[in-house]
C-alpha cells in the first residue's frame, strides 16, 4: 500500500514539475529561428541553412526558404485522398497540453526542425500538406534532390496565378513531390522539365502573392497576409510506393 501511495505520490510530482516546465518554457514561445511577421522582408534573400522539415517514410523534405524569411511554417489537409500524410519534424506551437506534457515526461518531439503549427479546418489528413510562409518574391529552393517532371500554370477560377513545380525524388522515385504558389520564373529563374535539382541549393522560383485572390490559412498565424509556397507529397502516376 505504502508502496501504490509512493508511485502515485511521485508521478503526481512528476506531472506537476512537468507542467510547470511547459509552462515556463520559453520554446513554447515564438519560435525565434523564424522571423518575426513584420521583418523577414528586410532581410537579405538567399538559399536555407540544410535543415530537415518532415518525413514521409524514408523520404525527407528540407526546409525550401532562407529560416530568417519565414513567417510560420503551418501543416493541414488539402481534402486529396492520395496524398501521403507529412510527418513534421520540430515542436509543434499549438499542441494541446497533454501533449506537451508526454513530450516533457517521455520525450519524442524533434528539436532539429522548424517549429511548426497544425491546422485542423481543412478535410484530410492534418499534415497532408505544409505551407511556409515568406514575403512575396521570396525564392524558393528545392526541398529535395532529383528530376523536375512538371512545370505547370497554378490555376485559380481559370486564371494562371504562378507555377505548379513537381519533382521526381532521387531517394523515392515512385512519388511526387509537388511545389505551388510559386512563380518558376520569378528572380530570374528558368526551372524546366528534366532539370536536376539539389535539395536547399537549386533555385525553384519566388513566392507568388494571392492574398487579394485566396484565403490563406498561413494568415492565421502570423500578422501579414499569410503568402507562402505550399508542399505535398503523393504517388507518381501508376506507382503505388511503400513509405
């Protein structure tokens, strides 16, 4: 009985230090590896420190825009049923508390990614695709290594807003990694279909602004407009990968 009573004395104790530490914690905070909503646009434009973003099975995403640029990196779904769910390295601001909890008490949040949010308005898997959001005319690079096999125009109520980039990834070649809300010709880029690309160091084009044509759920965690370029990952046609 003393026994019981000891263990339960000592997980409560546990608990409470644990919460406290939440609670004190200054990385549940404004993640300050990313800019503030209100300066990234002065800092000078270039390729991101290599740095890891999200995971689908053996396949790594990297981070596609200069850190100092980015406003809020935001995961949510895109209502696709073929899309392969993200799995977010980093800590995630918006955890419910419970959550945070069992990351104090028994670890398992990542601390080598970006800092990120997870939106659950949209239909689908939560982290079926991630923005990152920057300034307009912000260039983005290539979150992966491999073969661009699609340049398209990004279509919104019929009009060409920007480019649609897809590219074939050298670690996982049965899916596709797709890119949009980005301009693929944007700072004097000229990215084309069979190009190879380096993750973090090969140029894909700028961010394109649609603040004054779409909702942009980025906007919801930061004080600017909310543009930024948009990732997913899915089958390549006729290919069924095993993550």
């Amino acid at each position: 009985m003393r026994r019981t009573a000891g263990l339960l004395l000592a997980l409560a104790l546990t608990v409470a230090i644990a919460a406290a530490a939440i609670r004190d914690d200054p990385s549940t905070g404004p993640d300050p590896s990313l800019a503030a909503a209100t300066t990234p646009i002065l800092t000078p434009d270039g390729p991101p420190t290599l740095q890891p973003l999200a995971e689908a099975g053996a396949l790594q995403l990297d981070v596609p825009i200069r850190q100092e640029r980015i406003t809020a990196v935001v995961y949510h779904g895109i209502g696709d049923a073929n899309t392969i769910p993200l799995q977010p390295i980093g800590r995630q601001l918006n955890a419910g508390f419970f959550s945070r909890l069992g990351e104090r008490v028994f670890g398992g949040s990542s601390s080598s990614g970006p800092r990120y949010y997870v939106d659950d308005s949209g239909s689908g898997p939560d982290t079926g695709s991630v923005d990152i959001g920057a300034p307009a005319g912000t260039t983005v690079y290539s979150p992966v290594s491999g073969v661009v096999v699609s340049v398209r125009p990004f279509q919104l109520d019929g009009r060409a807003w920007g480019n649609v980039v897809q590219i074939r990834p050298d670690l996982a070649p049965a899916v596709t990694v797709t890119l949009t809300n980005l301009d693929a010709s944007g700072n004097g880029v000229a990215i084309a279909v069979g190009d190879r690309v380096k993750s973090a160091q090969t140029a894909l084009g700028t961010v394109i602004d649609l603040s004054k044509v779409l909702e942009q759920t980025v906007a919801r965690y930061t004080s600017d407009e909310g543009n930024h370029v948009a990732m997913s990952i899915a089958p390549a046609a006729g290919a069924s990968p095993i993550l």
